[in-house]
C-alpha cells in the first residue's frame, strides 16, 4: 500500500482518474447508457398483431408523431404550461429574491433560507394531493373565492398552480445567490450618482439577476416539461406529454413509441440549453 500511494502520488493524473472512475462510470452506464437506450428503442416498432417488439430501423413513431394532430396538440401544450410555471416562479420569485438579498438583516435570511428550503423536505405525493383536496369543487379555494365552483377547479390551471408551486424553490435559489453576490457598494454608488431605482435595477441588478433567472428556468422549464403525476392528480382531462409516455408503457404496451414521444422534451431541452448557455446560466447552477 505503501509503494501504491508513493506511485499515486508521483503520478497525479492517474490519481485523479481513479478518484473520478467510479462517478464518471455511473454517469455513463446509467444516465447516458439509458439515454441511449431511450433513443435506440424510438426507433423501433410494435408488431400490432403479436404485440412484440419489432428491433427494426423505422421512423413510423417520429412520423406519427409528426402528422397526428393529437401528439403535436399535447407537445405544445406541454410547452404553454413549462413556460407558464417559469415566467410564474419569476415574477414570484424576483422580489422574494431580492428581500432575501438585499433587505432582510443576515441574521433573518439565513431563516428565509431555510423556510425556502422547507417545502423540499416534504414528499412530492404530499404536498400535490394536499393541494387536490384545496382546489377541489367546494374545497377552501373555492369557499375563498365565493362558493362551490368559483376556483380553478381541475384542470390546466390548477396543474399550473400546483407546478408553480412545487418548482418556486429551484428559481428562488439560484436568484437569491445571483443577488447575494451583487455587492452593496455598487447599488451606492448608482444612487450616488443620482440614478433613480428603475435605472439602477436596468444597469446593476439587471445584468446579474438575468444568468441567475435562466439558471433557475433550466429547472422549472424541464421539471414541468416532463411531470406527469401532478398532471394525474390535479389535471382533470388534460393530457401532457408526460401522460402519454405513461399510458404508452401501461396500457398501451407500446414502449418504443413511448420513447419516442419521451425524446421530445429532451430535444426541447437540449435546444432550450444550447440557447441560455451564452448568458451564463449554466455558470449559476
């Protein structure tokens, strides 16, 4: 062991490549092993009299998704409610931020911090069905709102509301930790120089507050994208794409189509990245 940690050492690069083996081996096999695997079997079909999977080249899935007016229906959709949850976390999140920041002493945001953080803490299933029993038809939303029938009711906007809500932490954090390095000096010297507060929120907060607003997006934008349960409980009738991978690996019994219908919000993805990442968003994360 003695002569190995005297090699180790002589050899730094070999040293960190077997501390980076293990990590970089699980990200292969499971996280981009998999994604491969998802992309292959897209490819595939289903013999629709047998039922068996055809491991055959064939663009039938991409193709009908393409042409059926249903799949792209629910494909945008899926992207109305992804970008209607993050621009809500935005405007919610901005201020919330910025007291966190800038106004709060230091002694109350570590507090703030943690009643940000404390909603993580509770499971996922706990917190949607909580939020199913308030917007239920004569629930405490709508007795807030004037009676039975006056809320949202299920549907698209309560599948909003209840996103908006489970994914605000992921666009509160990244912002707050954009603005905690924006020293106070600079906010000083702007309002020394008798800048009013909507030019110095353009020329100081703006620059920083932008890479940490796309950092937070990347979350809520792909975790809304690809949700399905919340969808399940709150959603009434509507259908996002997440619902149909899982109808397609349930009932259905078509896997390769479901994984074709599963690359869409990767794609979606992939494009939404290569499009923030010159705004130092991924510098944020």
């Amino acid at each position: 062991m003695s002569t190995l940690g005297s090699y180790l050492h002589r050899h730094p690069r070999l040293r960190l490549a077997g501390l980076l083996s293990a990590p970089l081996l699980w990200l292969v096999v499971a996280y981009l092993g998999a994604l491969a695997v998802l992309l292959v079997s897209a490819f595939w079909t289903v013999n629709g009299f047998t039922g068996d999977v055809v491991r055959e080249f064939s663009l039938a899935n991409f193709r009908t998704l393409i042409t059926e007016e249903v799949y792209r229906n629910v494909a945008l959709r899926s992207l109305g409610v992804a970008t209607a949850v993050t621009v809500i976390c935005v405007v919610i999140a901005v201020p919330m931020a910025f007291f966190m920041a800038k106004v709060a002493s230091p002694r109350s945001r570590h507090w703030l911090v943690i009643a940000i953080l404390t909603p993580l803490w509770a499971s996922y299933l706990v917190k949607a069905y909580a939020w199913r029993i308030l917007l239920a038809n004569g629930g405490p939303v709508d007795s807030l709102l004037g009676g039975p029938g006056s809320g949202p009711g299920y549907g698209l906007v309560a599948t909003v509301i209840v996103l908006s809500y489970l994914w605000l932490p992921y666009m509160i954090l990244p912002i707050y930790a954009g603005l905690e390095r924006l020293p106070d000096s600079l906010l000083e010297a702007s309002a020394d120089l008798g800048a009013r507060a909507g030019r110095t929120f353009r020329s100081v907060v703006l620059p920083t507050l932008v890479p940490s607003v796309f950092a937070g997006s990347i979350f809520t934008f792909s975790l809304s994208l690809g949700d399905y349960i919340t969808v399940q409980i709150v959603g009434g009738k509507s259908q996002l794409i997440g619902n149909l991978v899982y109808a397609n690996i349930g009932a259905a019994n078509n896997l390769p189509f479901a994984a074709a219908i599963a690359t869409v919000p990767v794609l979606i993805m992939v494009i939404y990245l290569l499009a923030v990442r010159r705004s130092g968003a991924l510098e944020e994360l």
